[in-house]
C-alpha cells in the first residue's frame, strides 16, 4: 500500500550463536559480503530484472562465499563429504523447483532452478540430480573447491564429540553454530512479484542422505504473490515438522496480517508448537520487510522498497 512500483529484497548467511564472531574484524567480513549482496541484488532490481533473477543471484553469491555454510562453504558430513541441498520458488504461480543431496555443484540454487524450469519435477535428489544437471549441462565442480580449512576443522571437533552430539546435542551449547548455517533471500519486485531461495550444506558431521528444511517447499521456503516470500534459517527438522514458511503466509493470508505481525506470529507458533532454533526473513505482498530468530543471531540484511540497505547479527 503506497509502495507499488518499488523494490524490496533480503538477504541472510544464517542464524545461530556466532561465538565465533568476537571480534570487528570477523563481524565485518559477514557483514560486507551482505552488503554487497544487496547492491548486487538491488542492481537487477533497478534494471528490471525479477525477483526470481534477484533471488537467484543473490544466493548464487553468498554460495560462492567459503564464510557461508553453502556452495562453496558447505558443512561435511558424517563421511566428510559435502551433500547440499536448495530450493527457489515463483510467488507469480506457485512454480518451484529443489534439489537434496548434491555435490560437486558450485551452485545448487541454479540446479533448484533448473528443475523449476526445465523438468516436470518440484525436487530432484542425489544421484538423479546430479544427473538432471549433466542432462542440462551444469558443469562439476573439483571436490577441492569444497573443503575450506574451516570446515576440515569443524569436522574433526564434530566427530570428537560424535556421541555427546548424537545423544543430546541440545545441550551443547558451542554446537549450536554449527548446526544452524543457510543462506536465503526473497525479493518482490516492482511489478509486485514475490520469489525466495534458500540453500544449505547442511548439519556437520549429519548423517548421510540427511535432508533439512531449505529444499522443502513450506518448511525452508515459500513465495506466493497473494502473500509473502519467505527464507528460513535454523535447525531443519523443526521447520519442517512446523511447516514455518508456509505458516506464517497463512497468518497473512487468513489473518489480514502484514510481515512484521506474521513474523511475530512465527515465532510464536515455531516455538510453542516444537521449541524451534532458527529465523526467518519475510516479504509481504506490499514490500514490507520483516525478520526474526529465537537463536542469539542471525546475519541478515534488507532493502525496504527501495530505500537505504541495513545488515546486522
């Protein structure tokens, strides 16, 4: 209302406790690769490009960044492998496309989209995936380019606390960082269009053929014009058990809220329903924008209709 013919767009890198993040130095490499996301971001945007477009590049950036548990940084699993997963999703007319269980893809949200466009299919998993992205011509990327020194080191502290972690990681206070990692953004453009994307490596040291909530339509993502587009971030399995995304659209949908008010609301179910660990971001059908996480933080950033761009923990 009052906002037609503007642009908004957010963008996360994942919600957690971010002890590691003590320090200006570390705080601003986060904060600067939002930033520049966002200006990327708001560059299609101002040209004409959609939402879907903006979506799209921005998670292909923060893909490409080894800080950000996705693409390039991804986790390892149980098998010190990197298994990814990621979806995107048209608000214009429900289209979606995903993809689990991945690897040697540089950017897993660019299959997600090619599923959207060129199969039949929503989600393509492991190796038919990885087929479907020969078939397209998506080219394999070297394992090497995945495993940065970070995410070595995280995975030996992971197996040396294997049991402790199986047993009752909740109480393992310096886990929570590294469980809760994702990248997303959602975008409505001016001609109204609502589109979100949301991408992942997933737990360390998870399970093998471990799927979170990013790829599931309604748990890690969710975009319909009608209402909001929506990127989640946190611990999978209780945004799927929840269905948070499309939850908090039927708060707006059903209850003539705005994002700031179904956000809330979120939060609110998430926690009261499965004492859910994570966040989200949200763009309501007018360009509002709106976020939160019950974790201590979470790395995010917007741009509202048009206007300045913010980025914060």
């Amino acid at each position: 209302m009052g906002h037609n013919g503007t642009y908004s767009l957010m963008v996360h890198g994942g919600a957690g406790a971010l002890d590691n993040v003590k320090d200006d130095k570390t705080a601003v490499r986060y904060l600067e690769s939002i930033r520049r996301t966002l200006e990327h971001g708001r560059e299609i945007l101002k040209l004409g490009g959609s939402s879907l477009q903006a979506v799209e590049a921005c998670a292909s950036l923060l893909e490409d960044d080894p800080v950000f548990n996705a693409g390039c940084g991804s986790v390892l699993n149980e098998a010190g492998k990197v298994e990814m997963d990621a979806a995107i999703m048209d608000g214009r007319n429900l289209a979606a496309g995903a993809v689990a269980a991945v690897d040697n893809i540089a950017n897993p949200v660019q299959l997600a989209r090619l599923v959207m466009t060129e199969s039949e299919h929503v989600m393509l998993i492991a190796e038919g995936a990885m087929r479907f992205a020969d078939h397209c011509g998506m080219a394999r990327t070297p394992e090497h380019y995945f495993y940065t020194p970070d995410r070595l080191e995280q995975l030996k502290k992971a197996r040396l606390k294997h049991k402790i972690m199986l047993d009752h990681d909740d109480l393992e206070e310096d886990s929570e960082d590294q469980k809760y990692g994702t990248i997303g953004a959602v975008a409505r453009d001016p001609n109204g269009n609502l589109a979100a994307a949301t991408s992942t490596g997933g737990i360390v040291n998870k399970r093998m053929g471990r799927v979170g909530d990013s790829p599931i339509i309604g748990a890690g993502v969710y975009a319909d014009n009608e209402t909001c587009a929506v990127s989640a971030t946190g611990y999978g399995e209780d945004f799927m058990r929840s269905v948070i995304s499309k939850t908090i659209a039927d708060f707006i949908d059903m209850k003539e809220m705005d994002a700031e008010a179904a956000t809330r609301a979120g939060i609110d179910y998430l926690t009261r329903k499965v004492n859910g660990r994570g966040g989200f971001i949200v763009i309501d059908r007018n360009g509002n924008c709106a976020s939160a996480y019950t974790t201590k933080k979470m790395i995010h950033g917007w741009i509202e209709h048009g206007g300045e761009i913010f980025v914060r923990f």
